[in-house]
C-alpha cells in the first residue's frame, strides 16, 4: 500500500517555522468570497461557467483586466491585448513551447526565482543569468550577454525579470533603470518578459512603475500577472498582457482550443469576484496584513542577527532578502536552523550560471506565518546563526 | 473600441443546427452539482482548496482515480500512477513538453481528431497518419511506418490514438486489434498515448476493453481521461495514468511546481462529486441522454439520406461518422448546409499526411442538441446532399 498522497504542495512541518515557501496565509484565503462567487455564477449562468470556454479566456474577463491594468499603467489596452492563463507558471510554460526554440538562450535576471528557471529548463532553453544589484539586471551586464550572443549569431529567447517585488530579493528596479533595460532591449529585439505577480503587494504607498512598453509591436513586453496572490492560487487563474500579434499567437495553441481556455470554471468565478469589487477590497485586506508582517520580522530580524548582518525592507511582495555577516554560508547553516526550528531558502539556490553568488544570502518569506509566529522564527534563525559563527570561526 | 469578445468558445449561429462542435448540451451540464461541492469543500476546507496544490493534484482525487479507473479495469492502479491534469488537451500538450524531442515523428491514427494533430504540431513534432479501419489503427500499417523509421535511425515520439469511441469516427477497436498493435509498439518500444475520454460514455452495454498495458515499466500507455465529458468541460480537470517513472517526470515539470498544479479549487470539487457518488450517477443520466440523441440522428439520417449513404451506428461517444454517396464531397458540401441550416465538419479536415482521404466522410456531433432538433438537422442535411448531388451530376 502507497502512503495517502497529499492534497497540498508544502504540509508545514510540526514545529518548524516556515519562511521558505512563498505560500499566503491560508487564514487570508478568500474562501468565503469564492464560495458567494461560485455560487452566484452557477445559479446566474451555469452553463456558461461550465462548457467549453474561449481558448484566450472569458471575454469580459479580458477586457475587465485591461480596464484595470491600463488605468494602473495610464494607458489605454486593448482586451485583445489579454490572454487569461494558468496562473503566470501555466503562462511562462506556455511562452515558452509557443515563443521559442529548443535550444535557445534565455537570459534570466540573477538572483532567479528558481522555479521560473526550471521552467525554461523544462522546455529546452539554455539558461544564462544576467548578474543584478539592488535596482534589478544590470543593464551593462545585459548588454554584454546580448552582445556576445550577438557575435556567435545566436539570439536570445527572451529576457525573463520580476522587476516588482523580486522574487527572490523583494527589490523594485526604478523607473530610469527600467528605461535603461527596455533600450537595451528594443536594440537588440528582445523580448521581455515581465513577471508582474507582485506588483499589487505594495506596502509603502505607490506600485512599481511599469516596466515601459515600446510602441513597436513585436518583440516587446510580456506581462504576466496573477489572481493566485490577490485571491487564492488555487484557482489557477492568472494573465498576460502583450502584443496582440503575439497574444493570438498564443491563443491559436491547439491545446486551449481544444480544451477551451485553461480554466474556465474558475476564471468566471475571478470575474464575478473583479466585477463586484472583491479585488480591490481584499487587495487593501491583504496589503495591511502582509506589512505588519514584513515590519514585524524586519524588526525580529534586526533585533536577532548579529552585526554585519543585513535586513533590508522590501516595499511590498512576500519576500526579505536578508544577508548573514561575512563568514557565515546561508546553505551550510540551513540544517543547523531547521533542527533549531526555522526554515528558509539559501539564496545559493536562486543564482544562475553567468551570475555571482552570494554565500551569506537568504530569502526569507513572510507571507505564510503571522506577526508572532515571524518573530520567533527570527529568534530562532539569530540562535542557529550565533552556533554557526562559533563553529565557523 | 473594439467589439465585446466571446465567453465560450462556440457561440451557436441562429438558424443553424450545430452538429460540428463535439461539446456538451448546456442543458445537461451539472450546474447545481457543482454548485453544491464546491460551497461544501469551500466551508469544510477552505484553504485547503484554495491554496498551492500538490504539483501532481490533489492526493486523494489521485486515489480516487486509481481505484475508480482500476475496478474497471479489472487491475490495481496505484495513486502514484496517476496525475491530474488540465483536462485531456492540457495533458496531450504536457505529455510533448515533458516526454518528446522537437522534430521528432508523431505517429497518429488517420482520421485523427485534429485539435490533437494541432497540438503536436505546436510542439515542433511532425505529425504523421497510420491508416487506420473500421476497427482502429491497422498493425501492418504500423509497422511499415516503425520499420521505415527505424531505417532511418529515427524513433517515433509516441503513437497518438482514440481507440474507443474515436473521436472522430466513433468507432471502436476490438481487444484483438488492441493486442496487436499493443505488441507491435512493444516491438518498437513505442510509447502509446491513448486519448480515452470518451471510454465511459457507452450505450450499448459493456465499455470499450482497456488498451492492455504492457508488463515493463516504460515506454507504455499513457491514457488520457478527463471529467470534461464526464461532469463539465470548463472545470479543466482530467488525468493521465501510466508507468510510474512517467507519471513522475510529468510531475517534475517547473510550472506545475510553481504554480501547485494545474487546476486545484477545480480538482478538489469534483474529487467532492466523485467521493458522493455524483460522477457515477451523473454519467447514468449522460448515457441515458446521449443514447436518445445518437438514435434519433441515426434514424432520421438513413431516412433523409439517399441510398448509397452510410450511416453506421456508434457505440458511444459523441460522433458518427456517415459517408456520403459516391460523387458527393462533404467539403464542397458544406456552405450549401450552411445556408440550408446544418453545420458539420467534412471528413477531410481530420485526414494526416501519409494516409487516405475520404472525400464522402462527415463528422456529426450528437452532443449538443436535443433530438427533434436533431432530426430537423439531418432533414436539412438531406435536402442539402439532394441539390449538391443535382449539381455534381
């Protein structure tokens, strides 16, 4: 006989504090919002929500998500400029079989969300990092790749960046660096594409500026957005907003024509949820919770790690990317800190080939947990640290 | 401004009795089913339906599966040999992402449902057709395009085929015929992947025999299933049951690790509906319908059409195949159906390169509408055929 198979990606470990998975609350889950939801669309217009959907998406969904993107960006866009997606992992998978060949280079900003990267390994591209600092992918660094790629008469498949709240670092790469990036790109035709998962997660105030899109068509920015941190992952219902050329393009695929869209079912019920102004009103619910969490581990952190150490405060997203003093190795400490009762993610994992790594760094997520629970898991990581030292030195 | 874009993916024309589309009748899609499983899983385990899902689905809907699909097989399937998926088509894409090379050879049973032929064709395979009869895929056939490979020093990347109820023919391969060329692949070590959607949907008694899975481990048979037909085509949650070692490296893919599955709120409601008992009595109620419908086109088809039609009867699924009489082409046939008030699709758009084309073939879809209208269809299609033949002749 098999063990019971679980029904759910991470099953916290009994007293382990988790700030490795990028997973919300589930006490912030909107259940009893979808619940209204789904049963509102079913009595409402059952078989709409249930046939085979439009391969692109619901329309009203589409262009609900264009109104509301372009009045955030101050530009106009077009439904047609919309795709509805499985989350941004189904959109990058997707990207990826319809945009790209085999065997081409994708460059990656590094730190690289270390699942994305797999992602592109999955669909046979060679993964590259472009190294980054505190204001996102170097634009000089970028150009050095494309150049060189240039010369071998290769060309990349894209740029792949989460520009807004990084996953891993949590930093926001400001407008004149974006302006920068997207030159260097349009130079060379590259495609760009944007994970944009965190954009509505901001803390301090003001989003992120947008990544500017360039009047040309083709190539330009792919902009993949997602309900699964506004509403719930488990929905499964995410977005893309590009080219429209390019948005057909990846409509037309035979799968979601025969399939009738990714997931329809759960798409409507997102809809119901836009429509009504649930979004917005859980949005502002989540955005307080997530900042006293965030404050409330920067602070534990501070209190909790030894000198030399580094915390600094993400404006918004789930993630801190905080770095241990010199001497200290984030990998070599991980097992001492999960028997001490804290788990994270060393920041060696998110490094790609092509880029430097940072032995002392660590991706703390402050998502999952409440205030207390952070702060004693800070406690916890500041003990394994100061045994670590000891040891080392 | 540009005009409001389509909730579903086929929006019926006024006038016109649709039998092209193979999708359900709205009116027999579950609404209130749903409805009620998912404000259940909602209350009772909220966040455990809303939140990342294991990359594989839900590990209890997997059991189900296993158990389910095993009892009628007459086998033991273990849970870790199956994976959810988005519906068939979102697996058959996976399956060419995870398990194939680009420019490989696609093998496919001609006719071959032609969204299926599409998406291998997205994933930069090279579709071709294996003659196939009334009783599926022909072994020697298969054979000649093995050897001929196999000359060449190439290997195919699987044989795709519906073998029971087939869409687009609705005919049925014997267990026989499933033995042969079950050994003929074995022979070339050639992986199988068998669309089976519509295997539960049978009228006349005893389902279709299984494709007999070969004894090794890989390659084998992988068969797709899917709750599109079962349940409902927008809740986008079918599954794959295979050898292991497969089903894993299915399971591994990047995007299903970030995105916690393909389509987990949906999942867990119909894991609801199949643990209460609904799938099975839900399918009760389809069999009973569909049966009803398929009668009616047969009859009023063998009287509309002249002699010299062929109207075979299928067992199940959603799909006869009638062959017009000599002289006539369905293609050429279509807009004057059109205009007259029937549509369907012409056998040829479902024919491969590298096998025959019938020019009097048609795909009829039963599925969609009740059986006056049925009836009122196939009188039209009659007319249409008489002038179409005046005019040929």
């Amino acid at each position: 006989m098999s063990a019971a198979l679980p029904t759910l990606q991470v099953v916290p470990r009994p007293g382990i504090v988790e700030l490795g998975p990028g997973h919300p609350d589930p006490g912030l889950l909107p259940e009893g919002l979808v619940g209204e939801a789904a049963a509102a669309v079913l009595a409402d217009d059952g078989p709409a929500a249930l046939g085979y959907g439009a391969a692109a998406g619901p329309g009203p969904l589409r262009a609900w998500i264009a109104a509301w993107a372009g009045a955030r960006e101050g530009r106009a866009i077009a439904p047609e400029e919309v795709l509805i997606t499985g989350g941004a992992s189904g959109a990058l998978a997707h990207v990826c079989t319809a945009l790209t060949s085999p065997g081409a280079v994708a460059l990656c900003a590094s730190p690289a969300y270390h699942l994305a990267a797999r992602t592109l390994r999955d669909h046979a591209l060679r993964v590259q990092g472009v190294p980054s600092d505190e204001d996102g992918v170097l634009p000089g660094a970028l150009r050095e790749a494309l150049d060189d790629l240039r010369r071998r008469a290769e060309r990349a498949a894209f740029l792949y960046c989460v520009p807004s709240f990084s996953n891993p670092t949590g930093r926001t790469t400001s407008a004149a660096r974006r302006a920068e990036l997207l030159a260097e790109a349009e130079r060379h035709e590259l495609l760009v594409v944007e994970d944009d998962v965190y954009r509505e997660l901001a803390y301090d105030g003001a989003r992120p500026p947008a990544l500017p899109r360039p009047p040309g068509e083709e190539p330009g920015v792919l902009r993949l957005g997602s309900f699964a941190k506004l509403l719930a992952p488990g929905l499964r219902v995410g977005w893309l907003v590009g080219p429209r050329p390019q948005v057909e393009r990846l409509a037309a695929a035979g799968w979601l024509d025969s399939g009738g869209g990714t997931s329809h079912f759960a798409a409507t019920v997102v809809l119901r949820l836009a429509t009504g102004g649930a979004v917005d009103a859980h949005l502002a619910t989540l955005q307080d919770a997530y900042a006293a969490r965030r404050d409330a581990l920067a602070a534990a952190l501070r209190e909790a790690l030894p000198p030399g150490s580094q915390v600094p405060v993400p404006a918004g997203g789930f993630f801190l990317w905080a770095t241990l003093p010199r001497g200290a190795d984030a990998e070599r400490l991980l097992p001492r800190a999960e028997r001490g009762g804290v788990g994270y993610l060393p920041g060696r994992r998110f490094a790609l080939p092509g880029a430097p790594v940072d032995e002392g760094a660590l991706r703390l997520a402050f998502s999952w947990h409440s205030a207390d629970v952070l702060r004693e898991g800070a406690r916890r990581l500041g003990r394994a640290l100061a045994e670590h030292l000891d040891e080392e030195g």
